[in-house]
C-alpha cells in the first residue's frame, strides 16, 4: 500500500486563498459599479441629458452629495444605516443555517411596537434603566416573532420563506389595528395612526451634540453588533453548530448536534436583530412608532445580506451604501 503523501506547506494555499478573497470583494463591487451604469443609462435615456447623468449638477453628483457631500450628510447617511446593518445581519445570521428569513419586515414593526409601548407606559423610570427596558422589549419581541417560524420549521418541516412571507402580514396587520386602536397617541388633534411619544428616559443619547456629526449612540452600536455576530459565529460552538447545519444538516446530526435546535436558534436570534432595527430607531430618531415606519428596511434587508456576502463586516459596509442612496436620493431626485 501506498504511503499517505504528505500536506503541502500552509504557504503553498495562499495565493488560492488571496484569489478567493479577491474574488468574493470583487462580485459586490462589479455590481454596484452594474447597476450605476444601468441607472445612468435610464437616466440619460428618459432625460435626453447625459449632463443630468454626469454633469456638476447632474444625478450622481446630487447622489455623492447627499450621502457624503458634508459632515451633516455624512451623519445622516451613518444613521440611516443603522437599521439596514441590523436587519442585514438578522437575514446573514439565518442565511448561515441554510434558512432564508423574509420576515424581518415584521419582526422589525412588532420590535418598533414593544420598544414604543416600553417607551412611553413607564415615564417614571429613569435613565439608563428605561433605554434598556424599552431596548430590551423590542429586541424580545423581534426574538418571539422569529422563533414562530424556527419551531414550525424544525418541529413540522414547514418552509420558513412561505411561514416568513405570512407572518409579515400578520404582523403588519396587528400592528396596524394597534397604531390605530390601543396604542394610539390619545393627543387632541392628532389624526395619525402612531404611539405617543416615549419619554426622555428611553431616547438614546446623542453623540457629538451641537456639531455637524451629531448621531445617536446606535450608530457604533450597530458596528459593534457586526462584531459580535462574527465572534458568534467564528468563535463560539454555538455558532460553529449554526454553520454545520447550514452547510449539511445530515453531518450536523450524525456529528451529535440538534438540527431542531439549532434551526429555532438561529431564526429567534435572526428576529431579535431585526428587531433591534425597529428598536433603535424608535429610541434614536422618530422616539415613537407610526403606520409605515421603517417600510422596506425588511426586505431591502435581504439585498443588504446577499450584497455583503452574509459576512457580518460586508453586511455592515453594504447597510452604508443602502443608506447613501437613501439618504442621498433626494438631491438626486432635484438634480434631475
């Protein structure tokens, strides 16, 4: 018999692994630059201008503006991410157990719900205590509201897209009826389907108050956040447990773990995170809840994952770009 050959030298697979690396940044980037161009070109087709595309005064130099053009922007840009890097890694997270969560449209709504009833039912605690309480019931209920599609995923083997897709009607329309009803903000005049305002206890501290960069606290809070959805996953058996189910569920349960578990794991953390969206934003920019907050963070969510490779730190840098279109599409819009 023959005689086992030895491994090659660790060294000897680092140029396979440098062009794997290249290749996994260059295929986001070569869609960005893609969908600019498609972009201009619809622009200069419906415009007859190419000037509204590339000119001083043109679509992309409003774009680069609003996002970025001044420190003011540039904050706004950072806060407008916040909720796209939660919620992005909220469908990162599932994503690395095979599971594809369309749901964090509503676990980020019911998440916004539980932070704004926390928010304003308790003016008497004080700060920090009432952040946390109001912080924590956001993030709880996001957790409740993924974990329904987990369990009926691993307990009945329901398809967590299409379990996903009707608990995001669901809620939405429990949310709706309480915005409505319940939690209305009771102030005379007000017409509006949102809560009361939450009180000042709960509302998340401002960074760099009274200068052009003035953010609220979530914004490095997301970062962190980004960190430590990779140490989960990098470093601790339970998120090593998560990949190997993602990555064959038969291995996994031969190997001893529980597929089951594992899946309702993930989904719960899943949810928790996109509640968090809802959640922050609630204590750090409308400081209450209203019909039509937050609406399409869920499911650009999902472009937000696939953009930056379900790597939390790609995900991060995705949710910035999402939120330089947005908070950079209305001089855009004006420009053109």
């Amino acid at each position: 018999m023959q005689a086992p050959q030895p491994a090659p030298p660790a060294s000897s697979s680092l140029p396979a692994r440098w062009a794997q690396s290249g290749r996994a940044f260059l295929v986001p980037l070569l869609a960005i630059f893609t969908a600019l161009v498609i972009s201009g070109l619809i622009i200069w087709l419906t415009t007859g201008d190419l000037m509204k595309v590339i000119g001083p005064e043109g679509a992309y130099a409003g774009l680069w503006r609003g996002a970025v053009g001044t420190p003011k922007n540039i904050a706004n840009t950072l806060m407008t991410s916040t909720p796209y890097i939660f919620a992005g890694l909220a469908v990162a997270l599932a994503f690395k157990c095979g599971l594809f969560n369309i749901g964090a449209e509503g676990q980020l709504s019911v998440g916004a719900t539980a932070t704004a009833f926390a928010g304003y039912t308790l003016p008497g605690l004080p700060f920090p205590l009432h952040l946390l309480v109001a912080l924590g019931a956001g993030l709880g209920a996001g957790l409740l509201w993924g974990a329904i599609p987990g369990a009926l995923k691993a307990y009945t083997g329901a398809h967590e897209v299409i379990i996903t897709i009707m608990l995001n009607y669901i809620a939405l329309g429990i949310v709706s009826y309480l915005l409505g009803g319940p939690l209305r903000d009771p102030t005379p005049g007000n017409v509006q389907a949102r809560t009361p305002l939450i009180a000042p206890g709960a509302d998340l501290p401002q960074l760099f108050v009274g200068t052009d960069w003035q953010m609220h606290l979530g914004v490095p809070l997301a970062l962190v956040a980004a960190g430590l959805v990779y140490f989960f996953l990098a470093r601790t058996t339970w998120g090593f447990e998560i990949k190997t189910v993602g990555a064959n569920p038969h291995a996994a349960r031969y190997a001893g773990m529980s597929v089951a578990r594992n899946i309702v794991l993930a989904m719960s953390l899943s949810g928790m995170l996109a509640g968090a969206a809802g959640a922050f934003e609630v204590t750090g920019v409308t400081h209450r809840h209203e019909l039509g907050f937050g609406s399409g963070y869920g499911f650009d969510s999902i472009s937000v994952a696939l953009l930056g490779r379900t790597n939390p730190f790609g995900v991060a840098a995705a949710a910035v770009l999402f939120g330089g279109l947005k908070a950079g599409a209305t001089q855009m819009q004006f420009n053109t």
